[in-house]
C-alpha cells in the first residue's frame, strides 16, 4: 500500500472515522474500537443492531491480553496454530473493552487477519480496529473494493483496495470463553483443524453461547428471494416456476435453457466459497423471480458455504439470544 494512502487512513481512523479494508475473507468496515463514537458510526451506516457484537482486529497475537483475560490454553493453541488467518476467538473481555464492542456482554471477539494490506493498516494504527463486514446489515458480504462503494457509498470516509478477497466467507467464529472450543459460525478453518491444534473436539453452541455475528437465520441475504434445490431436482424446480430466473449451479448451463440466467460455480469449495458472494449480487442485480441455488454436498468441507446458503434463504438457526 502507498505510504501516503497508508497515513491517511490511520488518520481517519484515530480521527474516528471509517475505514472499509480487505481481509481474506471479506471486507470490513472498520473503526477504532477504543472510541464509542467512532464504533457507534459502524452501527449508523450499517443499520446493524447495537446489540450485535463486533470483532476487534488486531496486528499481532502479542496484543491478545490487550482485549481478553483468563486466556485458556485452548485459545493461545488456535491463535498459534491459525494467527493471521481466518478465525476469531470468543474471550472474556479486559474491563477496557468498549460495552458499544461486545453488545454488552462479557466477551469480547478477536482476529488478526492475514491480509498483507489489513497487516498494513493495523501495525501503522497500533491499536484495535471494530470490523464487522462493510455493507449493510444482513445483506451480501463485500469481497471487493466496488462492492463496498456500491453499498455504503458516502456513509465511509475511505475504502482501500486491496483487491478481490481469497477466502470469500466470514471467519471461523470459535468461543473459548469457558475454556472448551465451541463452533458459534463456521467457516474455512474446520471442527478437524481445531481438534488438530487443541486436542478437543470443538462442541456446538449451547444457550449459553454468546451473541455474535452472522447468527441471525436471515443473514447474507439479497434482496430476491433465494431458493436452496437439490440438486436431483433442480431442472424440475426451474421449470416449475415462472421466468425470469437466476439459476447458481456447480455444473454447465443445459441446452435450450431459456428461463433467466445461469451461472456455473466451482465444483470444489474453496473456489465456490471465493466466488459465492460475488455471484449472489450479480445475480441479484438482475432483479429476476428468484434465486435458484443447487444445494452443495455434505460435509465438512462444504458446511461453511452450506451455512451461508441456508441464512441467504432465510432458513438457518439462530443461535440462542442471538440479538
């Protein structure tokens, strides 16, 4: 990033205004997560709830005890094993964490991201930037530059640009909050990986579990209607329903498809899960009937992009208390 660039938005942020920047997983809207009036303007131009907590991104694990105490030995294996890289821990929150950050709670989030303009941005600042992805709340996440300036336009003082992001999905959410990992929103990094780094078996959420992101049911969501179909019925489906359609499918457009457009995703998940976004608003600004999307197949690798799916339609689970 040029140095120039670079000092105007540490600037704008220790100013207490917004910044949208690139992670690897999508783009966030950022502002300095020790000021309320600046992390009280994410909530404004979002139009997100101001009891849904946000993540604190920070340059280095070394600033963890900065944000968090009564770190457990599960969270210091993840954040070696995973630090820069898509995953955020649920800690219980330092007293100088912001109540307008956690949403009230005792908990606070915390990543460090693994994008080398991100990395820029956050070392120049030194201090903990609230991010939550720049776009408005519970619609399509942003993983360019232009998406974020689609959506947000003037409500952010700078968007930098730092390119499609690779990964494409929100961060592995993990709670260790009570010592034992809890999976509260999955993501590339996978219940097989932590048990890997930990030793445990990452459990599901309880009603204990903490408020965080994307765990509302209508999450990620364009404005036309989406349709999940499996895949044995979806040429059926499409027929079925009046044109005009958006077709999304991991296989070629049929001969004769006449009925909308269709858009042919990767067949495997990380080039799905980079380009799942993207499609979902081209497809979206076609102002079609609906959105018809083949179901992914099971398992542990598709259980991120199936999650994303299932909200984008309206029919994921809310995580309890989920604000």
């Amino acid at each position: 990033m040029e140095r120039v660039l670079l000092e105007g938005a540490v600037r704008i942020l220790r100013g207490g205004g917004l910044v949208a920047f690139p992670t690897e997983t999508v783009y966030g809207l950022g502002a300095d997560a020790s000021n309320p009036a600046a992390v009280r303007r994410i909530f404004e131009a979002k139009g997100r709830p101001t009891a849904h907590p946000l993540i604190v991104h920070l340059a280095t694990e070394d600033q963890i005890g900065q944000w968090a105490h009564d770190i457990p030995a599960a969270a210091s294996q993840l954040a070696s094993a995973f630090w820069p890289g898509p995953m955020t821990l649920i800690l219980k929150r330092h007293a100088r964490v912001l109540d307008e950050v956690t949403g009230g709670q005792d908990t606070v989030g915390l990543r460090v991201p693994a994008h080398p303009m991100a990395q820029a941005l956050l070392q120049a600042f030194g201090g903990g930037v609230a991010a939550p992805s720049a776009n408005r709340f519970g619609h399509v996440s942003p993983t360019t530059a232009a998406h974020v300036r689609d959506e947000l336009g003037g409500r952010v003082d700078l968007v930098l640009d730092g390119g499609a992001c690779d990964v494409g999905i929100e961060s592995t959410i993990v709670d260790c909050s009570s010592g034992i990992p809890f999976i509260l929103r999955p993501g590339k990094i996978t219940g097989d990986d932590i048990r890997a780094a930990t030793g445990l078996a990452p459990n599901l959420p309880t009603a204990a579990a903490p408020r965080v992101s994307g765990s509302l049911a209508s999450h990620y969501a364009p404005s036309t209607p989406v349709v999940l179909v499996p895949s044995a019925a979806l040429d059926e489906v499409a027929r079925s329903m009046q044109a005009p359609l958006a077709v999304l499918a991991r296989r070629p457009r049929p001969g004769g498809w006449e009925r909308g457009t269709w858009r042919e995703a990767p067949s495997e998940p990380e080039g799905y899960a980079r380009a799942l976004y993207a499609h979902l608003r081209e497809l979206d600004r076609l102002r079609c009937n609906a959105i018809l999307v083949e179901e992914v197949p099971p398992g542990m690798a598709w259980s991120a992009i199936a999650d994303r799916l299932s909200r984008a339609a309206g029919k994921g689970s809310d995580l309890p208390d989920s604000g």
